[in-house]
C-alpha cells in the first residue's frame, strides 16, 4: 500500500449504530487531519493529530471521536449519528516542522457515510 | 471571519485556456494552495504559492497577490481528464488551513 488508504470506501448506518472509520498512512508523516466534505461546501477541519497528540478539535460534536494509537494509523470513531451527518469524510496527513511551517497535505480516497 | 471565495462553476472546451480565481481573507497568510479533486477521489495537490508572482508547473500555473488577497489557477490546453473541482486554501497564522467550497470544471469537446 502507498499513500494514504481508508477503509471502508462506503458505509451506511443507522442513528443507533456505532462504527469506526479507520486510517493509515505509509508516508511517515507525523501529523493527520480528518476532514468532513458535504456538497457544495468547504472542506471542514474536525480533528488534527501532531506528533500523536490531538492539537486541534474544532467544536465537533462528542458523537465523533477520534483515536490515534500511532503515528501511521488514525481512527474516527462514531456513535448515534445524525442524518446531517451524511457526508464523504476525508483522511489526510503531512509532515509537520516545529514551527508548523508548510504542510502539504496527503489525502485518502474518503469514506462515503450515509445515517439513516 | 475567516473567508474564500471562489466561482461555484466553470464550463470551458477542450484544448482552450480557463483561470479559476480565488480571493481570501484570513488572519494571517503562510501560503496558498491549490488542489484538484476528480468526482468520488481525494483531493490531490497542485500547487503552493507564499510569494507574489506566478509559478508555472506544465500546463497549470497558478499565480498570487498577497497585497490583494487573490490567487488564480490557469489551466491551459485543456483536455477532458481536467474535468474536476478545483480547491483553493490559505494557510493562516495558525498554520491552519482554510478552505474554499471548490470550483466544479467542466470541459466540453
């Protein structure tokens, strides 16, 4: 594997249900990101983990949580989703300097995610 | 607030030359970015811009005026695989980025 893979490709739960989105890097990146991406609107950051440590939780809502074991493998765990949660959500890593200088970032194919 | 803007859509033909533009307005600036995403696949990257001018990579530049927090990506020699949606991001003083709604491209033969 190269890149940046997640599994699985497409997932349809319901509001009730928990599952877990998973992620992995092969570039020896120290830093990922997940990203949620509904139509027509911007990427939205929801979490970021550098060097293992989460440095940025941007108002998500508790029924996201998000695990990181190490520095190659997220997760994006989810539990009582809401239909507006319906969404393509996004993996992403970079290699972060000290200073957080530029990061291009690496993304994964996504996770399509349909709540009924 | 933090703000991009971008055209929602663009429709150009084949073989011709189209420039998405891009104007922001974030607290701070460390670099702007542009990404290509095709329907149903991850963004890919294209290109990055933190000085002014123009930077030239094959049939794609992509040029930037800090003072006017504007950016524009131009594709030339069109062809049908460049039908995508075209995303533009400012890096902020935080080193976050922020991220435009994307410009779908649709080319015609």
């Amino acid at each position: 594997e190269t890149g940046v893979t997640q599994t699985p490709r497409h997932l349809v739960m319901g509001m009730t249900n928990k599952k877990s989105l998973k992620c992995e890097q092969h570039l020896g990146h120290n830093a990922m990101y997940w990203y949620k991406q509904s139509a027509k609107k911007p990427l939205e950051l929801m979490f970021v983990y550098n060097f293992k440590e989460q440095t940025e939780n941007n108002s998500v809502p508790s029924r996201f949580s998000p695990e990181c074991p190490n520095s190659s493998h997220l997760f994006l765990h989810l539990h009582t989703l809401q239909p507006e949660d319906s969404a393509l959500y996004l993996c992403a890593s970079s290699q972060e300097g000290e200073s957080g200088a530029y990061n291009e970032q690496f993304f994964g194919p996504g996770t399509r995610l349909t709540v009924l | 607030g933090q703000n991009i803007d971008q055209p929602t859509e663009m429709t150009a033909t084949e073989g011709a030359i189209v420039q998405i533009n891009c104007t922001y307005q974030t607290s701070g600036f460390n670099g702007l970015f542009w990404y290509q995403q095709h329907a149903g696949e991850a963004p890919t990257f294209l290109s990055y811009n933190v000085l002014d001018g123009l930077e030239e990579k094959g049939r794609f530049s992509s040029f930037l005026s800090r003072s006017k927090g504007y950016s524009y990506l131009l594709l030339k020699e069109l062809q049908m695989k460049d039908s995508a949606s075209y995303l533009c991001a400012v890096m902020d003083s935080n080193y976050q980025l922020i991220w435009g709604a994307g410009t779908k491209l649709i080319i015609k033969p």
